[in-house]
C-alpha cells in the first residue's frame, strides 16, 4: 500500500537520492552523504514529512548549492508533553536495562548461575537522590544487588 502511495511522487525515493552522484565539493558531498542517512532514518520512523524534507535538501547538495538557513515553518514539532514523557520514560529504561544486563555479565563470568539472576528495571522511578528531570545525578545511576 505505501509503495502504491509513494510510486507517484520522489520526495520519499530515498534510493534514488542517495544514488545521485554529488558534483560539488567534498562539504556537498558530506552534505549530501548526511541528508540521505536522515532521510532513511525517517522512512524508518515513518515520518514521511522529515523523508521530504532531508531528500529535498539532499538533491539541493547534489547540485553543489550551499545549504540555507531552515525556516522554522519547514519543520513542524510533533508530540505532546505525555509523548515525550512516555518517550523519556522508554529511554531511562533502556538504560536502566543496558546497565543490569551489563553487571549480569560480570557475575556470569565470574561463575555466578545466570540462571539466579532476576533482573529489574527501575527506570527513575526509584532514584536514589530526588532530582528534577534531566539532572544529571551519578548516584541515580546504580545497579541494586540483593542477596536473598
């Protein structure tokens, strides 16, 4: 169904773009190198408006111009105040995760049986030091070990 939606129009021909050879200097090329990684980013996000704009200002790099200033009305700003909490909220948990599956490791190795390792995640739900959010706070960055 996409493709049907997309077939009529280049603005989301990423492939395309990105097989543009860039004539201008190394600065273009990187430039153009840049909008076609963001562009495929945002086909993976499904943000079709962003897939416009980064192929747009790829195919302006290709053609050497120098890139101009972006116009707050060429980006639109998305999500709610909830969204970004719950997206903030997703991130300190897989954070959270990365730093318990990284200490289950070291036990492991060290012979511990993975098999008795319960893991949690507590995200900052559970801080040690009360902070406001985006406080950095190196006490609210601990791995708990419980011995029962």
């Amino acid at each position: 169904m996409l493709s049907a939606c997309a077939a009529g129009t280049n603005d989301w021909d990423t492939a395309g773009v990105a097989a543009m050879k860039p004539a201008g200097s190394a600065f273009s090329q990187a430039l153009h190198k840049r909008y076609v990684e963001r562009a495929a980013f945002e086909v993976g996000e499904g943000d079709w408006s962003s897939v416009t704009f980064f192929n747009s200002r790829a195919r302006s790099s290709v053609l050497g111009n120098p890139p101009a200033p972006q116009k707050v009305e060429e980006r639109a700003l998305k999500g709610g105040v909830d969204e970004i909490k719950a997206a903030h909220a997703k991130l300190v948990s897989a954070l959270a995760t990365k730093r318990n599956e990284a200490v289950k490791a070291a036990l492991v190795k060290e012979g511990v049986d993975a098999k008795s390792i319960v893991m949690s995640a507590k995200g900052d739900t559970s801080l040690q030091v009360p902070t406001p959010t985006n406080t950095r706070e190196p006490r609210n960055r601990r791995i708990e070990i419980v011995l029962q």
